[in-house]
C-alpha cells in the first residue's frame, strides 16, 4: 500500500469513527435526557391527551402530538431507554455466555463440547427475529424480551469465543502456565481470556447490531406489551397514518431509530476492522 493510499484509509477511519459516534449522540442524548428528566409523558396504554391528534409544532409542543394528541417531544424521550437499554442488556448476557461457554468448550473439548456446540447450532438455523416474536406474543415484559434475545445470540458468540480459544490455547505463555500446574480457571481466567478479550467485544459489537435490530423490529409490528408500547419504533408505526397533518410525528422517532442503527453498525464494523488489523 502506498503512503497516499494509507492517508486516504485512515482519514476514512477517523471519519467513519467520528460518524459513528456524532449519529450515536442523538438517541443516546435522548435517552440520557429522559433518564435525568425524568418520565415526561404519559405512560405505555394511556389515553391522556395534551391537544388534537396530529396537532403541528407550536402552543409548547415542539414537534405537535401524536395519534394520542400527547407531545411527540415528551414521548420521544421517554422512548428512548427502551430501545437502548434492551438491546445493550441482551448482548451483555449472551456475550457473558457465549464466552464461558466457548472458554470451556475450546479448553476442555471431548463429547461434551460437541453436544454445547449441536445444541447450539439448532438456534442457529432458526431467524431470530422468528423466535423473539413467538416468545414475545407468548409472555411480554422487558425481562422475557432480554433472556430470548441473549439466548438465540449466544450460540454465535459461544462458536466465535470456541475458536479463539483453540488458537490462544497454543501460546507459549498459556503453555507454560499449565506446564507450572496452574489450575484450569486460573488460567482461563489470567492467560487465555485477555488473549481473545478483543475479538469477542468485536463480536459483541455485532451481537449488539443484530439485537438493535430484532427489538426495533418486535416495536415496529406492536408487539413486546408495555416494554415496546411506546419505543421509536412503535411510535413510527403508530404515526404513520398523520404524516400530511405532523411529520413530525413520524419523523422524529424515525430519525431515532436510524441514527441508532447506523451509529451501531459503524461503531461495531470500525472495532472488528481494528481487531483483524491488529491479528
């Protein structure tokens, strides 16, 4: 590569990070401002109404109603947390059991880490979007929505950590701690696990796009109850029909929901374009 060609690539970088991060501040900043404001509008359900249904911006509504006639502003920040926290959750926990899993399987290996690895495999072939719908018409609640994303993410994560693993396992440092007769989670835990801490926050990074995008999904089609009652995605759904009386309505959760997409996609390509560099 040329030193021009190696310019252009990091003024990319550099750009494709500041993007990243710029599109995340929006509905970080958001969910940041209802977390410290405090609830703002009318909860999940209620009928409570501050004017007409699609009223425009103006008499101290900043962006109009809704199709409840409540303050889209006042909503939009109490719609946040959801479709952050949600996702962040669940990735925290299959990416906490993935990784054990795959620590264990890639060390241990036998029939065992067979039978985790074809168990696993079984969720695989199904679409996840699929599997968190059904639990989520079966029973609602943030806690239900969490466990079900976590567990159809983790048999991707537990295969990545596994392979890992068996490649940190063959270093010489981890070789000559267990020639010291260091105990198993000792070593796990001190040698191999900072050895792959960052392809497996890459992969996480992943996992967290994917989740981004099943809980956006499981909002938009009006399921997840009281949870996703009430999140951008469920409000671009709801205020799609008054888009030529307040496009605000629409706009405003819409414009949420994509720069926490984007900002999430970019953040996650740029972290697993900085682990295969640094391999």
């Amino acid at each position: 590569m040329t030193p021009a060609s190696r310019t252009r690539s990091r003024t990319l970088a550099r750009t494709t990070d500041a993007a990243g991060w710029v599109l995340l501040c929006l509905p970080g900043g958001l969910a940041l401002a209802a977390a410290f404001l405090g609830p703002l509008a009318v909860g999940p359900g209620e009928t409570s109404s501050q004017g007409r249904p699609f009223q425009p911006p103006g008499d101290g509504l900043p962006l109009g109603t809704d199709h409840l006639g409540r303050d889209v502003w006042a909503v939009l920040l109490d719609a946040g947390p959801a479709l952050i926290l949600l996702p962040l959750a669940a990735t925290a926990l299959s990416t906490l059991l993935g990784t054990v899993l795959g620590l264990l399987t890639g060390w241990y290996g036998g029939h065992l880490s067979s039978l985790v690895l074809r168990s696993g495999e079984l969720l695989l072939v199904v679409p996840p979007l699929l599997v968190t719908l059904l639990a989520a018409n079966a029973a609602s609640g943030p806690t239900v929505l969490v466990v079900v994303i976590a567990l159809v993410g983790t048999p991707a994560t537990l295969r990545f950590t596994r392979a890992a693993t068996l490649t940190a396992v063959s270093r010489g440092h981890v070789e000559h701690a267990v020639a010291l007769g260091e105990r198993t989670p000792v070593v796990l835990v001190r040698d191999v696990l900072p050895t792959i801490a960052a392809p497996v926050l890459a992969d996480a990074g992943l996992r967290l796009v994917s989740a981004v995008y099943v809980v956006a999904s499981i909002g938009f089609l009006g399921f997840g109850g009281p949870t996703l009652g009430d999140s951008w995605a469920r409000m671009t759904a709801d205020n799609l029909a008054g888009v030529p009386l307040n496009p605000w309505a629409l706009a405003a959760p819409a414009a949420c929901v994509v720069a926490l997409a984007v900002s999430v996609n970019l953040i996650a390509d740029r972290c697993a374009d900085r682990f295969r560099r640094g391999m």
